[in-house]
C-alpha cells in the first residue's frame, strides 16, 4: 500500500481513489478463495492484560510469495472469533511487527515491517501511523515488507514466524493472517 496516511476501510489509496472490492479490505485465504475463510496461520490470544509476544507460523504465505515473484508481501490480519486485541506497531521503536525467516542452510534473519496500519471498515477515515494498531471486529491489521529484502538469491524458506508484540487484550481472541 502506499502509506499509512492513504488506507482506508474503503479505499486501498485513497488519495489515488482505489477502492477496496469488500469494505475493510481484500484478502485471499489458504486456499486461494478470495475473502476465504481459511487461514494461513492462527493464533489464540488469551486476555492477561498484560503486554506479550504474538508469533504465527506463516511457513506457508512466505513460501508462496517466494515461489510467486509477483505476489504481494503482505498480509492482513483479522479475528476469527473473539474480542479485540492492540499491537504495537512499526512507530514503536523496538517492538515493531517483525518477520522471522529461516532458510535451508540455515541462515536466520529478521525483518521489521516496512508498512502496517489498522484499517476500520466503519469509519471512511485513515486511521494513519501509530505507535499502536487494533484487530477486532470491525477492524483488520495490514502489514507489508519490502520484497527484495526479504529473499537472497537461491536460498529457500524452511521456516517463517511473524512476532508482534501485544500492548492490550479485550477478551480471548483467535487472529488469522490471510494474504492481502
């Protein structure tokens, strides 16, 4: 996406006019069903009013934009039941969403998010940069990464994790990631 600034729950870009096709945003599932319900991973996030890791296994979508070059390094989160639940975002120095990728000679290396930003199908307003973003039931979480950092050449993906860090919970909370 274009900036933080510009995403809306109706627009992709709003100052470029690019609507979303469903308000809140478009996603593909892990079974390539547009707005599917089928996860890439999940995570239940228990309510301890405490600030915590939330990892994922997102072995699967990583795989897939490093087999399809054109695809889009980024990923939506949203619930699949519960409440909501606050996450630090990139304007967090220090506990940034990050993108854990370990490859088959077993090179590990991390990767903050280059974008992210909360998108709320019930307001028309950008919601902009900030040190926090929410995933609850009107709203989605959006993350992107720059694509050329993430893939040296001829090293496959064996394993991807993505750590956000949890400022707030409002309730148990099940998140899916699904391809944006």
């Amino acid at each position: 996406f274009a900036s933080e600034a510009t995403v809306t729950g109706t627009f992709f870009n709003l100052q470029a006019g690019i609507r979303w096709r469903n308000v809140g945003g478009d996603w593909v599932d892990a079974r390539g069903v547009a707005q599917g319900p089928a996860s890439f991973a999940i995570a239940r996030v228990a309510d301890t009013d405490s600030v915590k890791d939330v990892t994922w296994d997102v072995t699967k979508l990583v795989k897939t934009w490093q087999g399809e070059p054109s695809a889009l390094t980024a990923m939506l989160l949203k619930t699949n039941s519960g409440d909501s639940i606050r996450f630090r975002s990139n304007q967090f120095k220090g506990s940034e969403p990050r993108l854990i990728l370990t490859f088959d000679d077993g090179h590990v290396s991390e990767h903050v998010v280059s974008h992210d930003v909360s998108v709320d199908a019930s307001t028309a307003y950008p919601l902009g940069s900030a040190t926090e973003g929410q995933v609850g039931r009107s709203t989605s979480y959006l993350l992107q990464w720059n694509r050329d950092a993430l893939f040296p050449e001829h090293a496959a993906i064996a394993s991807a994790s993505l750590r956000m860090v949890s400022s707030a919970q409002f309730g148990h909370t099940e998140i899916g990631v699904y391809q944006m």
